[in-house]
C-alpha cells in the first residue's frame, strides 16, 4: 500500500449548499487530508478545469486529486461535464465519483459508458456520508497508484 498523499485536492460540483456543507463537514470528520473546492454546476466545473473566467490564475483552481460530480445541476448537468471531462486527454486520467440522489438504473448505465469511475447514491445520514467520504479516501488515495 502506498502512502498518503500531504494534501489531497477534491473538487465537488454539486448546486445543493446544504450537501456540500454536509460533504466538507463528513471530509474534516473522516480526517482525510483535504482542500475541498466546491463549483455549483457544470459549466462552473469546466471553468474551473480549464482555468477560464473567475479560476483564470491557476492558484486559484489546482489540480483535483479527484471529482465528486452530482447529475442534476443547472446550465451544465453532470452527464454532459462527464462527456467533456472524459473526452479530453488533460482532463481523463482524473477519477471522477458520481456523487448523486438518483437511484435511477439508466442513469448508473450511462454514468459507467461516459467513463466514471464510481457511482454513489448519496447517503441520507449525516454519519452515513461521514463513512462513505472515510471509504472514498481510503481507496482513491492509500490503496489505489493515481497519476501525478
């Protein structure tokens, strides 16, 4: 097993306030080591990706160690930012969890076919989400190699 990583970059898009709040609450209570960064929809998410607009410095926008990407937001849901992030040679490599309140079978399908990584159903327990943020942690980033 490898060693954990000092900092470890995780950027979520997600339009409901209320799950990121409990999504960077159940981070700093699973210990990961993190910087948590959080985009409100899909365009946002390719925003800051790219570096365009208001993430144009890049130390304002590193790198993600991972994405935690919900399917419903508004302008750019998270199918069509999946597509996009997994068609790009830059952008591919870094592992990309459904995060999502969808339970739909279609919708796990066409996550797996557009090349996520994992699928989630968001858990409706706060101590619930604190053990599935502890799971994701441990396995993106002490048991699997990721590229650098």
């Amino acid at each position: 097993m490898k060693g954990r990583q000092t900092t470890v970059t995780i950027l979520m898009a997600d339009d409901d306030e209320d799950d990121c709040m409990l999504t960077r609450e159940a981070l700093a209570e699973s210990r990961l080591a993190n910087e948590l960064h959080i985009v409100k929809d899909g365009e946002e998410l390719m925003d800051y990706l790219y570096h365009r607009g208001m993430y144009a410095g890049k130390s304002s926008a590193p790198r993600p160690n991972l994405i935690l990407l919900d399917l419903n937001m508004p302008k750019k849901d998270g199918r069509e930012a999946l597509r996009e992030i997994k068609a790009d040679p830059r952008l591919r490599q870094i592992p990309v969890v459904i995060l999502t309140t969808s339970k739909a079978e279609e919708d796990v399908y066409s996550s797996y076919d557009l090349g996520a990584n994992s699928f989630i159903i968001k858990p409706v327990t706060f101590v619930s989400l604190v053990e599935v943020m502890r799971t994701i942690g441990k396995y993106w980033f002490d048991v699997v190699e990721l590229p650098l």
